[in-house]
C-alpha cells in the first residue's frame, strides 16, 4: 500500500479509539451491559442529585404526585363550597371566601391539576411506550416541573396568606382590572397563568421532538401507540393555544401594574378583548385535558379486549381532527355577549361537528369490545364508566351549542353539570383506570383489585348523585358561581343531592389514595407485562431501570408484544460509557443520529427560581421585569454554555 | 347502575320541581321566547336521548358478547382481523351523527331567526343599566315627561313586545330571567338588547347570570307582568313625585334623607335629594324587595338595612352610617311612606 504515512497513522489511532468506545452489542450484553449501563445513567446522589435529575421518569411521578396533590387540594374546596350550598340562605361561608374558593377550585383543577397530570403521565410514559431512553431535551423537562410547581405553589401560597384571587378562573375584565380588583389577588391569579403557560409549552416542546423523532426504529408514524399521537396532538394544540391566554394575562398585568387600558372601555380599551383571548385559549384547553384521557381509552380498551383498537386511521383522524376544530369554537362561550346574531350560527355549526370525531371514537373503542372479548379489571371499569358518563356531557354539549338554548343555560348549573361530565367523565375516570394500569409500571407492584373495584363503584354513583341534579338546578334558575340561593325556588332538594354525592366522591378518591399508598408496600410484585399488553413500557422490567432499555427494541407491527414470541428485535451500537439515545426520522422511523443526552444539571432549578423571583417580584413592580431579567438571563446563559469535550470526536465506524 | 336508579332519580327530581312555584324556572310559558326555548329544548333532548340509548345498547351488546367462543384477540392469533360487519357499522354511524347534528343545526337556526324577527316589533323601550349590585330602570318615553327612573323592578303589560336596552356602568352583568326569555350580557362600553313579550300575567324573579364580583348572588330582578290597564296605572301611579312627609317623626327622617348623607347617592322624585349613583327611592316602599332582592320589603328589614347594610350584603356599595336610634327611626318612617 502506497498510503502515506500520516493515514496509516491516522488509521490506528482510529482503531485504538474504536477499542475504547463502550458502545452495547454481541459483546457487550447481559448483567454487564446493564451495570455499565446503570452507571453511566445514574442521577448524582443527595439532595443536590435529586435537584438535578433529568430523568423523565422522576419528573414524571413528581408531576403525576404533584398534580394529585393539587387535586385533593381542589377537590377539598369543592366540598367547602358544596357544605355552603347545601342548604338554601346559608351563612357557613361568607360571599367573599366562597369567591376565592371557585376560583381556587377552577384555577387548580385547569391549570394545577388537569394538564400537569396529562403531562406528568405522558413524560413518563411516551420514551418507555416509544422505546427510548430519554424525552428529548430532558433538562427543558424538569425545568417546565419546576416552573409548574412554583406556579402551583404562588398560588396556594397566596390561598394561605388570605390574599387569593376572587375573580374566578377566567377572570373577566374589567371585574379583574385595576378599577374592580384592587390589591394584588388578581395579578397573583395572572401569575400563576404564567407559570403554568411556560411550564406547559415547555412540556409540549419535550413531548412533539421525543414523538417526532425518538421512536424505535420500525415504529412509522401508522404503528405508533394511539397514546402517543393523543398526546402529539395535544402537544400541538397547547404551542398553538396557550401564547394566546399569555398575552391575554400580560396585557392584563399591564393594565393593572403600568395602566396600559388594553382592557378599559372607559379609555377606548375592550372589555370584551379578553374574552376573546381567553377562549381562544380556553376552549382548546378542554380539548388538550380531553384527548390524553381518549389515549388513555384506547390503551385500556386494546388491553382488556385484547385486540388492537378498531379503526386505528379513524380514530388517528379524529384525534386531528378534534385537535383542529378546537380552534374553532370559542364564540360558544360567548353566545350572550351580543355579537352579531348570525355570525354565531357558524360557532354552532363548528361546535355540532366537533361532535362527530368524538362519536365516531366512541364507535371504534365500543366496536373493539364487540369484536374482543372484555375483561372486566378495574381499568376497564372506569372505561365503561367514561362512556357512560362522558357520552351524557358530549349530548349536552350539542344541547348547549344551539343559540337560542345556551342562551337559557349559558352560566346556569346546567353547565357546571356540563363540563364536569366532560371533565370528570370524560378525563378524570380514564386517569384514574390508567393510573390503576400503569401504576405496576411505575412501582413494580399491583394495586389492590377489590380496592379498586369498590373504589371505581363509589365514585361512578357518587358522581352522577353529585351532578346529575345540576342539570335541573340549572333548569331551575340556579346561575353559577353564586355562593347562596333563596328558599322557595325548587332548588333545596338538588342542592342537598349534589352535597351528599360530593362527599360519595370524595370517600372514593380517599379509597383511592389509601389503595395506592398501601399497595406501594404490600401489592403483589409486579412482572414486566402484568396485563398482557402489547406497547414497548411493557418489554421492560417494572419498575423499569433508569435506562429503561438495555437495548433499543426495533417494531415490526403496530402491537410489538403480541406479534412476536420471545425477545424483541433490538438495534445495538449505542455507546454505554455516555448517555446517548437513537434518533429517528419523523415518517418513517428509520435511524437516523445518535444524539448524546445531556447530564443531569442544577441549572434548570436555579433558572426556574430566578424566574420565579422575577414573575412574583413584578407583581409588585414594573422595575422587577428590568431587574429580575438579568439572574434570569445570568442562568440561562450558564445553562446553556458550551460545554468542553473530554475526548477527541468519535471516528465515523463503517 | 342502574339507569333504572338513575331513572328513578330523575322521576323523583322531576315530581320534585313540578310541586314548586316557577317563578325562576326555564319550565315555563310565560313568554314567545321561553316557549320557543321549550320546544327546541324538548327537540334537542329527544334526538339526544335517541343518540344515548344506541351507544348504551352498543356498550351493552359488546360486554354481553364476551364469553362467545370466536373473537378477534390475540389469544385466537386473529387481534389484525375485524368482524367485516364492524366497517359498514362506523359508516352508517357516522352518517347517522352526521345527518342528526345536521338536523339540530337547521332547527336551532330557525329558532334563532324567528326570535329575532319577531324582536323587530317591540312597542315599549326600557333602559337597564346594571350596577355592582343592582339595577338601574329607565323607561323611555318619546315624551320627557312620561319617562320614568326606578330600580330592581320591571312592571311589564302583557302581550306586548317589549325592547330592553342593556348598559353596564361598571363590569360585565348578565340579564336573565328565565321563566320570560334566555339571557343577554351587559357591557361596559357596549349597548345590548333583548326583546320579549310576556303572554301570562305573574310575578317572576330574574338575577345577574354572570359573576360579577363579591354579591353576585344578591342581584335579583322582580319581574311583574300585568295586564296593560293594571300596567298604566302603576306607570301613572311612578311618575308622581314623593309625598310629603305628613308627620313630624317622617318629617325628621325627610330632613336627615334629603339634608344628609343619603341624597348625595340616591334620588326621590319632588325632593332636593338627586344623587345617581344609587338606587331611585321615590317609590321604594312599592317595590317587592329591598337592596336587589337581597329580602322581602317590610319595616323590619328597611330598619336592618338602613342601619347595618354591611352585615345584609357585605361589599355592597352602601356605606354603614352610624345613626342615633331616633334617626333610623325616622329615615325608616319616611322611607315607609314613598309608596
């Protein structure tokens, strides 16, 4: 060979590199693979680890963790109020508290606890479902559990001070300008919106790039778990929504802290502008709470019929759909608001259509039990109690979008029965059965089954003895949000139906709780597939390792774990001494980089606090948004500084 | 459950709400527009309840199948098949949701343009302006001299279309009274309408529909809808100005109203006491109920209000006065003789 001496050179030194790189393969496997594994994507120990971690499934359960906290904490409120409302003229609670207290409930159950904890699941879920090692920007991940959690925090904080919002959780102007809201509740209510509107588009930017581009190689966009395009549409859908309810809050702040009169009519400012706004945002908000809870259905349904969801396409389609037309309805909030009269019919015809996606998902989850054969385990229990339920609030949803009719129920009881149907029926029962299914996922051991069977009975009946009532306190002339109604109206008897549910419902999320934490010590060990399922979470041990695949499984089929026998088919080749993770193409899921994951790092959190000071000190001053900007700027410049590599860049292997 | 319990419930809440007065319920006919709401109401539940039952028939069917020995599972090797039935079933599913909703769609537009034609014809105009927390009436005459200021009151003649212009003077309140006609916003900064024509004489109760700060709860609206003699003669009786004080104690409490605190809010007709920003009392005594239905007219609760309205409607814009027990004896002996 002719070749000059510096390639010969060049070449061995290549060849020494090759020997050092760890990468996993026919060499590389088994208990070693995994111990090498394990040290490479262990978190730091201490405090300071625990601070640090960027491991999507510890930012997972806290959020799951947090976000039912903060549904207690909602709930709670809510049978205050219901105590209050239980009789007709009552004086238990005072017009003032009872106004912090639905604005409270309103505010945690939206923004504290229904998207976090579709988030928080999701972030632990889709790189295990998806056959990955890691959400992509996973720091991004823990700083949006951050920002999350002191949102949470300002406002509970503000509950325990007596300085809590009074304007209710959508906060209309100008009853939450400057003029009507004096004092600081409502710019603590507008900060809190920030909080969790950076913390939730933080979480849809994980989520989008870990779907689009992490997948298993073979798993094309028409074999991926009907879960992961849920949520990739609803992470969609909040990048999409949420800039609008900013920018809504931040003109509020603006009018309250520096007198812009974005929202004074007096000063040639709109009332009605943050209506607009607020739907805009407010409406799709539903939608994205809605559509993690159908991905939710569809698992459970593929489980326990033990057959792929009817109709994959059809119910693809629909998510999109559903996820497109959201964008379209959010006039129906203001039906009585006194728009032109015919341009509403529009609203109506787009809030009927959205109507048919969901009819038709519907149709493909009952058309798999017919052709599946149904086990009837906790989880699916709560599926049949969603449809149950769900499809009464779907049917009073096409009721309320007829103008002449919402007109008459628009802000009566009839909604609060509504919405909770949708929201409760319709989101909250299928969390509750998929936190039942993966909670052996998560903590290696089972839940409690007569636990669970009591528990789903309890709060199926005690909810439709809750609201069910609603629908005729409403007809009867009950608006909401009043914190007492006079005797004499027909309204006692509902009234003290729907205080008695509440308490059913609350006994069961009790049962619920008890079920969960007792089972953490005394279930039955879980093994890694305890209901037979078919989507890549299950190809791993339970609880899985911190690098949740010794190897990166390749899919051949749309149910990877029902279609072949024995181990999966896995790539290898990703190195073990750094964490790595397998890039994708966004279609066709053919591999593409191998992308290093970043270490765990302190800078998210202390990011996060300098945020934090920066939000909640300009509550108080403009000169905060100057100020507060430099640490903030200061810690994101450090989290984001290049950082030296150790060795030489890895030769290219042919 | 038990739709069988669930039935049962909604029986016995039914029978329940049929044995009560309806003066603040949408089941009711006093008026074109709740009647229209009625029809369309009935329409929309019946379709609906049609829609229910086919999913709960299919739910049913699908859960009762299961024991059969074929099925499409995995367990068979045969979870990639579908019973072929299944596919023609989503078709004529989908059409049917979408040939229903069609369906709701037309008739609830119909509905709405025949409210508002029917809206085209109105005979008497009322000006409602909504306050933190109450009412301001103003009817509107051609002739200044028939125009009339009140409060949380609406007299109505029957069978008479009737325009109600809405304002708000500070945040957003919601008109509703909904055994007469659905609910229509009032905007600061905007001017709404809503037009309705009572058919059935009565007395019914309307309140603010969209919160509105800290008594939101205590803004009601009494509704009376007479017939069009009974209706002249109350709107002869209101433009009349105050009476006079005719003894020495009402005397006392027509000074400390007209002299004091009280006049820089309120206005009686035929006095110097012309403040806007508070409720018209010039026929307060005739009203049915004292600070926006917050309770029944009587001398007791004119005396509670007059002295600690605080403690009746915390938040409300009227201020406690301190007053010696011979004031509040006196401004409430007036205040009984502005019938």
């Amino acid at each position: 060979m002719n070749e000059p001496p510096e390639v010969r050179e060049e070449d061995e030194r290549l060849a020494k590199e090759r020997e050092k790189l760890a990468r996993d393969g026919p060499q590389l496997k088994g208990a070693k693979l995994e111990a090498r594994l394990e040290r490479t994507w262990h978190r730091p120990p201490g405090i300071l680890g625990w601070l640090a971690t960027v491991d999507h499934k510890e930012i997972g359960r806290r959020y799951i963790v947090t976000a039912l906290l903060f549904l207690a904490a909602g709930g709670f409120l809510a049978l205050l109020m219901r105590l209050q409302l239980a009789r007709p003229d009552s004086n238990l609670i005072s017009a003032q508290r009872y106004n912090e207290l639905f604005t409270m409930h309103g505010s945690t159950m939206m923004f504290l606890f229904a998207v976090p904890v579709m988030e928080g699941v999701a972030v632990y879920i889709i790189p295990l479902m998806l056959g990955t090692r890691s959400t992509a920007f996973p720091r991004l991940n823990a700083f949006s559990y951050y920002m999350y959690l002191f949102g949470g925090l300002l406002l509970w904080g503000a509950f325990a001070l007596n300085i809590a919002p009074d304007i209710g959780w959508f906060a209309y102007t100008p009853l939450s300008g400057p003029q009507f809201s004096p004092g600081k509740r409502a710019d603590i209510w507008a900060q809190m919106i920030t909080f969790t509107e950076i913390s939730a588009l933080a979480a849809a930017v994980v989520l989008v790039c870990t779907i689009l581009k992490t997948r298993a190689p073979g798993m094309t966009l028409a074999r991926m778990p009907l879960f992961a395009w849920a949520m990739l549409v609803v992470a969609v859908m909040i990048i999409f929504s949420m800039p609008a309810v900013a920018l809504a809050s931040s003109m509020l702040i603006s009018d309250r802290l520096v007198g812009t009169q974005f929202y004074n009519s007096w000063e040639h400012g709109d009332a009605l502008l943050w209506q607009h706004l607020f739907w805009f945002f407010g409406h799709p908000e539903v939608y994205i709470i809605f559509l993690p809870a159908t991905g939710f259905v569809s698992v459970i349904v593929e489980t326990f019929c033990r057959r792929p969801v009817f109709a994959y396409p059809v119910v693809v389609l629909a998510l999109v759909s559903t996820g497109i037309l959201a964008f379209g309805l959010w006039v129906h909030h203001m039906f009585a608001t006194g728009l032109p009269r015919v341009g509403y019919s529009f609203y109506t015809a787009a809030s009927m259509t959205v109507a048919i996606p969901t009819a038709l998902q519907i149709f493909c989850w009952l058309a798999t039990m017919w052709d599946g054969r149904p086990r009837l385990q906790v989880p699916m229990l709560y599926v049949i109690g969603f449809i149950i339920t769900f499809v009464i609030g779907g049917l009073t949803g096409v009721i309320i979008a007829s103008v002449p009719l919402d007109l008459q129920l628009h802000d009566t009881y009839f909604i609060v029965a509504h919405f909770h149907y949708v929201l409760i029926g319709g989101a909250v029962f299928p969390l509750l059965g998929i936190l039942t299914y993966w909670y052996p996922k998560i903590t290696g051991r089972m839940m409690s089954d007569t636990l669970g069977k009591i528990g789903f009975w309890t709060i199926f009946l005690g909810f439709q003895l809750t609201f069910f009532p609603m629908h005729l306190s409403g007809l009867l002339g009950m608006p909401r949000r009043v914190y007492t109604y006079p005797a004499g109206l027909g309204l006692e008897l509902p009234n003290l139906l729907s205080t008695i549910g509440a308490f059913v419902v609350a006994s069961s999320v009790v049962l619920f709780v008890i079920n969960g934490l007792v089972s953490l010590y005394r279930g039955a060990i879980a093994p890694a597939n305890p209901w037979g399922a078919t989507s890549l979470e299950w190809a791993t041990s339970s609880p899985p390792p911190v690098y949740n695949f010794a190897h990166v499984p390749v899919v051949e089929s749309r149910t990877p774990l029902w279609d072949i026998a024995g181990e999966l088919p896995v790539v290898t080749g990703l190195r073990v001494d750094e964490k790595e993770i397998l890039l994708t193409t966004v279609v066709a899921a053919t591999p593409d980089l191998r992308e290093p994951v970043p270490a765990a790092s302190l800078w998210p959190f202390i990011t996060s606090i300098a945020v934090a000071i920066f939000f909640i000190a300009s509550i108080f001053s403009p000169w905060a948004v100057v100020f507060g900007a430099i640490p903030s700027a200061i810690a994101i410049i450090a989290w984001f500084w290049p950082k030296e590599m150790k060795r030489e860049p890895e030769p290219v292997i042919t | 459950m038990s739709r069988r319990t669930r039935a049962a419930a909604v029986a016995l809440l039914f029978t329940g709400a049929c044995s009560i007065q309806h003066y603040q319920s949408t089941f009711s006919d006093a008026a074109v527009e709740v009647r229209q709401f009625n029809i369309l109401f009935v329409i929309f539940l019946v379709i609906c309840a049609i829609m229910y039952l086919a999913v709960i028939a299919f739910l049913v069917a699908g859960l009762v199948r299961r024991r059969r020995r074929l099925a499409n599972v995995m367990e068979d090797g045969r979870h990639h098949e579908s019973d072929p039935l299944l596919r023609t079933a989503l078709i004529g599913w989908g059409v049917v949701v979408g040939t229903g909703l069609v369906g709701l769609a037309i008739a609830s537009f119909i509905a709405d343009r025949s409210m508002a034609n029917a809206a085209a014809s109105e005979k008497l105009s009322i000006t409602l302006t909504a306050n933190q927390w109450w009412w301001d009436v103003r009817y509107n005459s051609a002739d200044s001299s028939k125009t009339l200021r009140t409060a949380n009151e609406l007299h109505l003649p029957v069978g008479v279309p009737v325009r109600i212009i809405l304002n708000s003077n500070d945040v957003i309140h919601s008109f509703w009274v909904p055994s007469l006609a659905g609910k229509q916003d009032l905007i600061p900064g905007r001017q709404n309408d809503i037009s309705i024509t009572p058919t059935k004489i009565g007395i019914y109760r309307g309140q603010c529909a969209e919160y509105c700060g800290a008594q939101h709860a205590h803004m009601a609206l009494v509704v009376n809808v007479d017939s069009y003699a009974d209706f002249l003669k109350w709107w002869r009786h209101q433009l009349q100005p105050a009476p006079p004080p005719a003894t020495p104690l009402a005397l006392a409490g027509y000074n400390f109203v007209t002299g004091r605190n009280c006049s820089a809010c309120h206005a009686i007709a035929g006095t110097p006491a012309s403040g806007t920003v508070g409720p018209d009392l010039t026929h307060l005594a005739s009203r049915r109920t004292i600070a926006a239905g917050t309770m029944p007219m009587g001398k007791g609760n004119l005396y509670g209000w007059v002295a600690d309205p605080q403690s009746l409607k915390p938040g409300s814009k009227m201020p406690t006065i301190a007053l010696e027990p011979d004031e509040l004896h006196a401004v409430v002996a007036y205040l009984e003789t502005l019938k």
